[in-house]
C-alpha cells in the first residue's frame, strides 16, 4: 500500500471512530474496498462501513447464512461455486432458466447473502485478507418468461453494492433473449457505474474467447469450453480458516 492510501486510511479510522464505531477488527484492504467506492472520500466511506457494520449485525447476526434458513432457493439448483478463476477470483454460476420467482422476500435476501458470502469466502486462503474479489456467471440459456424477475435481479445487485462494495471483479451475461434486452434496461437503472463497468454481455465470439480465458479452463464448465465439472453451491466445501 502507498504512503497516501495509508493515511487515507488512517484518516477514515479517525472518521469511523467520530461516527461511535470501530476499525479495530478490520485490516487496511477491507477499508481500501470502501474508500474505492466512494472515490477515496474518508467520510463518505466511514458512513459507508459504519452502515455495513449495522447491516450485517441486523441482518447476519451469527455471521453466516445457514443452508437450513435458505433450503428453498438452494433446492432449485440454480447456483454453481466453480472453484477459482485463472486470476485467482471465486466463479459462481447462476442458471436463470432455474429461477422461478417465490414469494418469500426475506428467504430470497438470505440466499443473495448466502452465495456472496460462501464465494467470496473460498477464496481465502487461511484467513481473510479483505481485498478478495469473484467472478459471477449468470446464464440466460433456455430462459422463459416465467423465469423472469427483475425484482430479485435488483434485489442482489442492490445488496452487492450497498454491503459487498469492490467484491465484484466481472459479471458475465451469456445466452441474452431478445424479450430480456428490455428487463436488463430496467434493471441497469438500479445499477452503479461502477457495476456497470464490471458486467459483459456475450453476445459475439471474440466476447465468448475473452469470457474462457478470464475465467479459465480449470474452473469453467464443460457445457462453457471448459474441463470443469458443475458444483452445486450447497455440495462445495469450505477450506478451514485459521484461528
């Protein structure tokens, strides 16, 4: 870390503290995160964390989403973990053409929670740096209007960029119908420039290249160009972490 991103830091502990929390618990990459995303402005990113920090002690008291609280969603078998991308990122897959909307709100909520926080966590190594980032894949193949909801879409987006902030490196888009061209328009607008930078739609061969060297032939599935076999999200396992 430079010499300025340091006392950038420092500064936003300073604000942190001025706001009744703390930063004692977290080491300077996860603070980076929030800086980034409020463009390196201390006290935007200190309100940032300091809402993060209720969020999750509201929302994920014992710091983690049971299987067991969200055994609906996870029973669709519409989530992948593949492993670590050729850049070292998780790569979570989600296959559209599995989603059909439900009407519990909350358990959905969970599930968004559930699959950023089980993704992001196979890529630490030991512990947690702070800094760690994944790779989503959301499928479009064999999609029908039933499966659309661009309620939940916005839903998880909305709650990767409120609570999970520079955890997202790409986003891909494969297999877009013509009918859904108008439902990414609405969800786009919910969407920061920030994420819209980070998400491609595939829509020509050069894209679909770029899209299996980014992710890599070891964690791609076969059905994508790759070796990989699928992983339900439920069926991977976890490293253990240090203590």
């Amino acid at each position: 870390m430079e010499r300025n991103e340091e006392l950038t830091v420092a500064q936003m502990r300073e604000a942190v503290n001025k706001l009744g929390s703390s930063t004692e618990r977290y080491g300077d990459a996860t603070l980076m995160r929030f800086l980034i995303a409020r463009s390196l402005d201390k006290d935007k990113a200190a309100k940032m964390f300091v809402q993060w920090q209720k969020w999750r002690s509201d929302f994920v008291p014992r710091n983690c989403i049971l299987d067991s609280e969200v055994e609906d969603e996870l029973s669709a078998e519409k989530v992948y973990l593949q492993g670590l991308s050729r850049k070292g990122h998780p790569v979570v897959l989600v296959k559209g053409n599995k989603h059909i909307s439900g009407n519990d709100q909350l358990q959905f909520k969970k599930f968004v929670v559930h699959i950023l926080d089980k993704s992001i966590a196979s890529a630490f190594r030991g512990k947690e740096i702070g800094n760690e980032k994944m790779t989503a894949i959301l499928d479009l193949q064999q999609l029908s209007y039933k499966n659309i909801d661009s309620r939940a879409m916005i839903t998880g987006f909305q709650l990767l960029q409120s609570y999970y902030p520079e955890r997202l490196a790409k986003c891909y888009l494969l297999h877009m119908p013509g009918f859904f061209v108008r439902v990414w328009k609405l969800v786009s607008r919910f969407l920061d420039k920030a994420t819209l930078e980070k998400i491609v739609i595939v829509t020509n061969e050069e894209e679909r290249r770029e899209f299996v060297r980014d992710i890599g032939e070891e964690a791609l599935p076969e059905e994508y160009g790759g070796l990989a076999k699928l992983i339900l999200l439920q069926d991977f396992k976890l490293n253990p972490l240090d203590h």
